[in-house]
C-alpha cells in the first residue's frame, strides 16, 4: 500500500482552521450567555425602573414643599425637576446612581427643614418626607434581584474567555443599586 505524505503546510492550515471554529464556538457560547443575562437583567428592570419614577415624582413634590419655605432651597428643586424631566431618556446605568443621588438631595431638604421651623411642622412636608422614607426603606425586592443579575454579569465579564467576548461585543459591567438594608438575593 502507498501511503501519501501530507504536506506539513496542509496539517498546520487543518491545525489553523480547527482552532478557529473551536475559538468561534467558544465565542458564540459566551456571547449568548451574556446576551441571556443581559436579558435577564433588563426584565428585572422593568419592575425597579416604576418604584424609582414613583420615588422621584415623590420627592419633586417634596423639593417644592420645602421651596415653598425656604428660598435658599431653590437649587433642590430645579435638582429635582431635572432628574424627573430627564428620568424616561436615561440609561439603566445612571437610574442606578439616583438611590444616592435622592438620599442626598433628601438630606439637603431635611437640613433646610431644621433651619425653618414652618417648615418641619408643615403637614404637607410631614406627609412627604414620610412617603419619601417609606420609599426609600421599601425598595423593592426587584432592586435586589436587578442586583443579583447584574452582579451575574460582572462576575462572568471578569472571566476568560467571557472578558474578550464582552471587549468585543460591547458589554461592560453593570453598576448595583446601593441600599443598605437590602443586599442581593437568590435568583
């Protein structure tokens, strides 16, 4: 029997493409993964995206009971207003920052509230500051599972082969909504 003899040039180009559908299998694998939790994650959102428009239309109204008595807190309520204006145009990223940002923004209006005595026995201020402090003790378990998936992503993006998958898809890693009471739960 004649044996043929494979040109070395013909192995390594057979050795070159199995690698390449190897590496785009791998490839395609953990871009679904991360298109599934990314999915995942954009669900959860809905349900956290509603209790955050609630907490901010709660505070506008809040910023302008405190306005109302106390000039100098002016700049709280044009903070407001724009966060409320700009809230359906803005990314899941910067949603997730405003839990800080209205815990601020509440502390300024609680401090302008000590320095105004009309103020703080304001019924109205009472009753807002009250729904605010619900709010913000009630987040919502969905912040806590946004959270978990997000958290998800991040771990995945931190490992190879999913971090050059994410370099060359576009995925970035997700920022968590800060609560104290609450940490991630179970999913």
């Amino acid at each position: 029997m004649n044996r043929k003899e494979v040109p070395p040039m013909n192995i390594g180009l057979g050795i070159g493409c199995a690698a390449a559908a190897i590496a785009f299998l791998l490839f395609y694998r953990v871009k679904r993964k991360l298109t599934k939790l990314h999915i995942q994650l954009n669900e959860t959102f809905q349900e956290v995206d509603a209790f955050m428009e609630r907490r901010v239309a709660v505070h506008v109204k809040w910023a302008e009971t405190v306005a109302a008595y106390d000039l100098e807190a002016q700049g709280i309520l044009a903070d407001t207003t724009v966060i409320q204006d700009r809230f359906q145009d803005m990314p899941v990223e910067e949603k997730t920052r405003l839990c800080k940002k209205l815990d601020e923004l509440a502390e300024r209006m609680m401090a302008s509230a000590k320095k105004c005595p009309r103020l703080r026995t304001s019924g109205k201020y009472i009753q807002l500051h009250s729904q605010a402090e619900e709010l913000r003790m009630n987040m919502p378990d969905a912040c806590c599972a946004y959270n978990t998936h997000a958290e998800q992503i991040n771990k995945e993006i931190g490992r190879f082969p999913a971090n050059i998958a994410a370099l060359i898809t576009g995925f970035e890693q997700k920022e968590l909504f800060h609560h104290p009471e609450k940490k991630s739960a179970a999913v």
